[in-house]
C-alpha cells in the first residue's frame, strides 16, 4: 500500500504563509513612507522634504494652491474610516503662527475642527492680508469649528484680537477685543473690547456669502486718537453714556 500525503501539513504551511503576507501587508499599510505617497497628491497641492508615514507624518513646508501652510505634521485617527471619513491631530506653523487641532473631512467636502488653538497674525502669515487693512494678533480657542467650503456652519468657542491696528506707516491703533460663540447661537457672537481707545459692545453674526455683521454701540475713551473721534462722530448723536450705534458688513 502507497502512504497518503500529509495534506493537513500543506494546509498548515500555505496559512502561515497567508499569515506572513498579510502581516507584510498590514505593516507596508501602516508604516507607508509619506515620501511615496506625494507622488499621488493633486497637481496643486505640494509637500516640501516629506518625512515619517502616511499616517503619521510631517511636510516642512505644505502649500495647497495659492495657499502657503507653512510646516505641517499629522496623525491620522483610523477609526474615524470606518464610519466614511477622515480625521487627524493636526499642528500647521508658519514664522510666528501655530495652529493645532483635530481636523475631519467628512462627506461633501465638510470639515469638522474640534479643540482647536490657534494663534495667527492677521495681515500676514497663515491668514494672509485682508481688504480692510487690519493688523494685530488672533487667538482662537474653538471647541468646534464646522465649514461648508468657506461657510461657517458651526463655531463654539473664544476669538481674541490684540493690538489690532488700520493702516501702515502711522496706523491708528484701535484696541483689543474678543468675540465669544456659544452653542445656542452658533454662528452670532457677543462681541466687546478688552482695553483700548474705543468703549465697543455688540455682536458679530457670520452669514452664508460667507460674510460678516457686526453691530453694536461704540464710544470713544478719553485716550482715543483724534481720528477716531472724529470717524465716530460722522455716526450721529450720542446717547446718555457718550455711545453711538454702528453697522459694518462684508464678504470673505
């Protein structure tokens, strides 16, 4: 009689193996080198000196379009795929500006911020210039951030400006501010100044252009510039406290 192959060892080796290339993969997967993933980023997106993994990795200097980001780390959250999206711990720094927080990406391009810190320099850096020409320092402290495009859907949390100053050369310094969103508005903040030539109350309401409202009553103090004096009489009569009504709206 002619003996019968063991079959229950080939089984056994070809499942080792399967075991083996299965760990091969998982550890490529996790462990994929950044450097071979930015040839398959869009034409306009540009990752300078890629180092670490997909997952968890860093550019030393990220610039998507016309938008510069400076040096951007990451690491990825895995879990957050299993439910159709994409989530990460995110530190993005320009010169002077860091900004920190969980970043999600969600269906219809939605982005979702969550504990985000960020501390930007506005007229420059990771916000850029703006229209109006103002310069100061930003601090932002958001439980949540939620945007469609660049409409804020959603935003809880503190907006501080300091040494906010207009124009250059002999720029009029108009003070320092902060702005608090809460969940039961969130997307009109109480708005109020925190030192400075001008006394300000009121509210800042984002809208769907995407723009801005802020209202409220402005007086100036007795330190305040003569230019702003001026300015701020050209909106009427004072009331009883020296405070007179304003209204400015824009786009962004």
């Amino acid at each position: 009689m002619s003996a019968r192959p063991d079959t229950r060892s080939g089984r056994s080796g070809w499942f080792w193996a399967a075991l083996v290339v299965i760990a091969l993969l998982v550890t490529l997967v996790v462990r994929w080198p950044l450097a071979w993933a930015t040839r398959w980023l869009p034409a306009a997106t540009h990752c300078e000196a890629p180092s670490g993994s997909v997952w968890h990795g860093r550019c030393a200097s990220l610039a998507v379009g016309q938008h510069a980001l400076g040096s951007v780390s990451w690491q990825l959250r895995p879990l957050r795929l299993l439910s159709g999206g994409l989530a990460a711990d995110v530190d993005a720094r320009q010169l002077g500006d860091v900004l920190r927080g969980r970043i999600e990406l969600r269906a219809g391009g939605r982005i979702v911020a969550r504990d985000l810190d960020a501390r930007l320099t506005l007229g420059g850096g990771l916000l850029g210039s703006n229209e109006m020409g103002l310069r100061g320092t930003l601090h932002a402290r958001l439980g949540q951030l939620a945007l469609s495009g660049r409409v804020v859907d959603d935003i809880a949390g503190t907006v501080t400006v300091q040494d906010l100053v207009q124009g250059s050369g002999r720029a009029t310094a108009l003070g320092n501010y902060e702005i608090t969103f809460t969940a039961d508005a969130p997307r009109r903040g109480a708005l109020r100044d925190v030192g400075g030539p001008l006394g300000v109350t009121g509210t800042l309401t984002l809208t769907d252009e995407p723009g801005y409202v802020v209202e409220g009553l402005v007086a100036p103090r007795a330190d305040a510039p003569e230019v702003l004096v001026r300015q701020i009489s050209f909106l009427g009569t004072p009331d009883a406290h020296g405070q007179r009504p304003f209204s400015v709206a824009g786009t962004y």
